[in-house]
C-alpha cells in the first residue's frame, strides 16, 4: 500500500465504526436528542467546576451589570430607566414568569440558552455546509472556548446566553433562506439585545454573488427594518435617565453606574473614554488583546486554511464550508469589524469578543480539514484536542477561561502528536504492516 497517498483516512478505519453507522442511521430526531443530552452533560460538567457569582461573593457588591438585571426582573417592564441595560427587556421578563426565586432563575436560563446554544451551533454548522461529524466538533470547539461558556456559567446574570442563542436561530434561518421566519427572529433578538442587528449585514454578504446587488440590497433592508423599528421603539418608550441628577441618586451606584465608574453612557463618549484608555496601553498589549487573548486557540487554526481548503463533501448546501478563510472574512467583514468596534467602545474585551464565536469556530473547521488533508489522517483524530481544551477549563473553578498559553501549549503538543502520523493509512493505524 502507497505511505504517500493523499487520500484521508476513511472513518471505518477508526476504532468503533459499528457505533458511528448505528447512530447515522438514526431519526434526524434522535440524533438531534442525543446531541441535546451530551450538551447537557457538557454544561453540567462545566458548572460543576464554575464558581458562580452570588450575593455571598466578595465582588457582588461591585457596582457591575449583575445588579442591574436583577432589578429588573424583580420589576415591572420599564421601571428601569438606565442604558443600556434597561433596553434589554426579555431576558429578565423571562426571569420573572420562571417558577424560581430571581437568582436561581438567572441561572437556568443561563444554562438552558447555553445548551441551546451549542445544539443550534450543530444545526448553523450543517446549514453551513460542513458534514455531521465537523459539525460536532465544532459543538466540542465551543464548549473548549471558556469565555463563552464558562464566564457565562459564572455570571449568570446576563442577556447574552439569550442573545447567543437568537443570533445562532437567525443565523440558521438565513442559510435556510427562511426570509419571514428570519426577521421574525431579529424582532425577538432586539428586545434581548440590541447586538441582533450584527446579523443583518450577513443576510446580503452571506448571500451576494456580485459587489452590488440592488435587489439583495433591498430584500436585506425589508428582513433587517421590523428589528430596528423595534429597537427605536425600545428607546422611545422607556427614556434613559442616566443623565437625569435625582433619579441617579435615589438608585444608588450599584444600579446606575454603566460605564467607567460613572452613570454616563453614550457611544460618542465611550468611544472617545475609552479609546483614550486604550492608547495608554503598549501596543504589543493591543495586539495581543485583538488576537488571542480574545478567542484563544479559534485565532490561530484559520490561518491552515486562508487560501484553499479540502472539498466539502456535502452536496448542495450553503458554499460556507467549501470557501478559503480569506473569503470567509470578507462575507464576515461587516459582523467582525462591528464586533471588533466594542475594543473601542468598553473595557471588557472578553465578553465583547465572543459573540463572533460561530465565525471563528467555522474558520477553524477549515483549518483542521485543511490540516486533516495535508496530514492525510482522518478529521475524527482532531476531537480528543478540543475535549482536553475543555478539561482545562475544568482545573480552576474560579478561572473563567483557560490561560492562552497553557492552552496554546496543550493545542501545539496535541498537533505535533498528530503530526507524527501523518500519512497513515488503516493497516499502519491498526499496528500491521502494509502488504
């Protein structure tokens, strides 16, 4: 048998190919099942090892969003009159109509959105074009990122798990080109928070076959306005009374201070208080704060695969899964570079950061393919990586994320391993000799 084949190592090959054809050929319902309780599993898990925030934590009096929340699910809808949080209605209503007392309900809202989460990331993946076992790892990529899970898991107290959760459904019904249903979605996602409308840009970038596409153009404004028309609504019916003097005072700071230790919020002024932060700092700690402090070992596996990438073999799906890196951030440009804006607009990197998760996550399934082809090994050897990524962020309960460099460490000795058999086929893997 030819060592120097191209040709990737074929799943039957792998140990247990009995167990994956039983579970192929299950129910799309059933498999949808078994991918909902190992997500659960995951997140139990992890919030076994999560020390969660709670009134008995040192840094719960902190005048920090968690307050905020709080008292809005514990209050009628728009009795809060801070921004930006008093905007963001639905997750806290949601709180509120839970059978739980308002802390605890935080914290199974946040655990269910972020196990819906990573089953709609599963479904997005498929939509995308990458086939089911890619799709699953990239559903084991994000329960490794511990900046968009277990810092969640920590502070439960949030509407981004609601907001993940949204943005992946939109995202879904976009590659499904289910145009009614999708701005239905972004209508939802607005009143859970405004960053929903990072997602209408997608719908004609995603979709553009040329530079200028007047008709696309206008089916994008016709998808995008009912969730912007909602946002302004937002805005008109309950007023911010961040600048109003008395009514700051009656609340006290821990429920009005938003942004740099003051009550004052407005994004000329965050722009221009914190990109006058931002200056004061090294510009190797700028880089390493846009790179990957942010999103960790997802910033370094896209560049595998920026020109050309291995064929996807799934036919007639979204060409996603089957476009270079470098294409992939132009159809994602508009999304990364509004993201990537909050650098300049809050102090928090991490929590900004990560809710470009599914992009990154899709630019490092390419680049493990990529890798998988050059190594002529089969992709299903790149799943024990990720599962040790999340064993890290099981050491330290207190320890949001785990340090870039341990993590770093850990993905380079995990490649280098796999790198030692490049080439093999079955007869090699199995410890025989080729004939």
């Amino acid at each position: 048998m030819n060592m120097s084949s191209r040709t990737p190592l074929p799943l039957q090959s792998i140990p247990g190919p009995s167990l994956r054809i039983a579970l192929m050929e299950q129910p799309s319902w059933v498999r949808g099942l078994l991918l909902t309780l190992f997500c659960i599993i995951m997140a139990m898990i992890l919030l076994s090892r999560t020390h969660v925030l709670t009134p008995q934590s040192p840094e719960w009096a902190a005048p920090y969003d968690h307050h905020k929340y709080v008292y809005m699910a514990e209050h009628p809808v728009g009795r809060f009159h801070i921004a930006p949080p008093c905007w963001r209605i639905a997750a806290p209503l949601l709180v509120r109509e839970l059978p739980f007392n308002t802390l605890i309900g935080f914290r199974v809202q946040t655990f269910a959105f972020l196990v819906a989460t990573a089953v709609l990331l599963h479904y997005v993946l498929l939509a995308a074009g990458y086939p089911e076992l890619e799709a699953f790892l990239g559903v084991l990529m994000f329960w490794s990122y511990g900046a968009a899970t277990k810092l969640l898991l920590a502070n439960p107290y949030s509407p981004d798990p609601a907001s993940f959760a949204v943005s992946l459904a939109a995202l879904y019904l976009l590659l499904k080109n289910r145009d009614i249903l999708l701005a239905v979605t972004l209508v939802l996602g607005a009143i859970v928070k405004e960053t929903i409308v990072l997602i209408i840009p997608l719908v004609y970038t995603i979709r553009a076959s040329r530079g200028i596409d007047l008709r696309l153009l206008m089916r994008t404004a016709f998808i995008g306005s009912p969730a912007l028309l909602v946002l302004v609504v937002l805005r008109l019916w309950i007023p911010p009374y961040n600048d109003v003097e008395s009514y700051v005072r009656q609340m006290g700071p821990q429920l009005t201070q938003v942004h740099l230790g003051t009550a004052t919020f407005g994004f000329l002024d965050a722009l221009h208080r914190v990109t006058a932060a931002r200056l004061l700092e090294t510009p190797v700690n700028i880089a390493r704060d846009l790179t990957y402090r942010s999103v960790g070992i997802l910033w370094i596996l896209p560049f595998f695969a920026l020109r050309s990438i291995r064929p996807c073999s799934v036919p007639n799906r979204s060409e996603i899964a089957r476009s270079s890196n470098l294409m992939l951030l132009v159809r994602f440009l508009p999304f990364l570079a509004l993201t990537y804006l909050g650098y300049f607009m809050a102090l928090n990197v991490d929590r900004r950061f990560t809710y470009a998760f599914p992009f990154w996550i899709m630019m490092s399934l390419n680049g493990v393919r990529s890798l998988a082809s050059s190594w002529n090994i089969h992709i299903v050897w790149f799943l024990p990586i990720f599962l040790f990524q999340y064993i890290l962020n099981l050491i330290q309960p207190l320890t949001a994320a785990v340090p870039v460099d341990i993590a770093v460490g850990a993905l380079l000795i995990t490649l280098g391993i796999l790198f030692s058999f490049r080439g093999c086929d079955r007869t090699t893997i199995h410890g025989t000799s080729s004939q």
